[in-house]
C-alpha cells in the first residue's frame, strides 16, 4: 500500500522510472496509464508513472479530470490515462507530449490502448479484438473474472500487436504483467488477480487482501 499523503492506495510499483501504472485508491478511485504510439520521448521529463501515483490522491473522477485540466503537458512524456470510480463516472486526459486534451465518458466499455485517441490512423485491431470477445456477465450478474483473465491471455500469430498478450521479441517489446480488477462499492471489498508477467507465463494470482488494507 502506497500513500500520497493524502488517500492511500494500492498499485505495483515501477522499479526502474518510479511511480506506476494502475491502481486503486481507498476512495475506490481507479487510474492506469498507457504510453502513446509514435510519440517522442524525452529523457528529461518526469516518469508517466509519477501521474498515475498523483491521479491516486484524489478522491473521485470529477476532482482528478478538473486536476488534470491544470497539468504542463511539456513535464511529462505523452500518456494516455483512464480513470473511473464507483459512481459510475469515468473520463480520460491524454497528451502527445505539447498538448493536452480531455474527454469525459459514459458508462459502457472503454479500451484504450497506445494507438488510441488519434495516436494512429485507425481503430486498434487489440480493440476490435477485445470489444468482439468481451464476456458477458455471470448468472448473478457479477463480471466473469475467469473469463477476462483468459480474454487478456490471448496471442495473435498473424499481428502480434492484435492481441491482448503482445509478443515482439525483436523490439524488445510486449506485456508485462496484467491485472484484473472488480471494484465494489467498498474497495476493501473488491477483488484483484495479478500476474507479475506476461499471463501467458505468469499465472494470475489473487491479491484482493491488499485491498483490505484501504
């Protein structure tokens, strides 16, 4: 459990840059971050993972976007980040690294990725993918945690940048780690499965007592 001096939260930790890429909060507030296809990168600016850690101490969804409105797109390496709380209320602030932009969003399914929100020239077939597979809901109407779990191990022989499980040894790139997470009205009361890898290597493990800490 991490703490920004305002409301704790509880989120992997960036090892090499600081900060990290996905999170809860105790207020059920939910933030991850995604890097931003094509866009250059600067050595001397803060690390992404610095604005999900700061996303993380604010209460709800109206207060971070109103936040974020106020960020200097030049501190930082152009993001994508997503951010939603039990309410029901979800938006998203991006930046190609000069300018800001924000979007509020309805309820529904959401998929961003690194080629969203402009970043290339057509829909991400990861997107069209994961919108094609999406499961339905359990008997009880609860999420079918098991079956995303599955949904996020997938490969793509033919485009690995198609799958949710992404393989491209030749650019040192591709997943790794993936999360799983049910977020209750009490986030103590939430669920959280984790691999600490690529799913297709690393299996998902249940770390929902963390959450019992907020």
């Amino acid at each position: 459990m991490w703490s920004s001096g305002r409301i704790p939260f509880v989120a992997p930790v960036d090892d090499r840059a600081g900060g990290t890429w996905f999170g809860i909060n105790a207020r059920g507030l939910v933030a991850g971050i995604t890097n931003r296809f094509m866009a250059p990168r600067y050595a001397d600016r803060r690390s992404r993972g610095t604005v999900v850690t700061d996303a993380l101490g604010y209460p709800d969804v109206e207060t971070l976007h109103a936040a974020l409105s106020r960020l200097d797109p030049g501190s930082v390496n152009a993001f994508h980040l997503l951010y939603a709380d039990p309410s029901g209320a979800a938006g998203v602030t991006w930046t190609d690294g000069a300018h800001l932009c924000q979007e509020r969003l309805p309820s529904g399914v959401h998929i961003l990725t690194e080629r969203s929100l402009g970043a290339a020239e057509a829909v991400p077939a990861r997107v069209t993918f994961v919108r094609s597979r999406w499961p339905a809901p359990r008997a009880d109407g609860t999420p079918d945690a098991e079956a995303l779990m599955r949904l996020l191990s997938h490969h793509d022989e033919a485009d690995p940048l198609a799958a949710t499980c992404v393989h491209v040894p030749a650019f040192n790139y591709g997943t790794r780690s993936s999360t799983v997470l049910l977020v209750a009205d009490d986030p103590a009361r939430s669920q959280y499965w984790a691999a600490d890898d690529s799913p297709c290597r690393a299996p998902f493990v249940d770390r929902s007592a963390l959450l019992s800490s907020l």
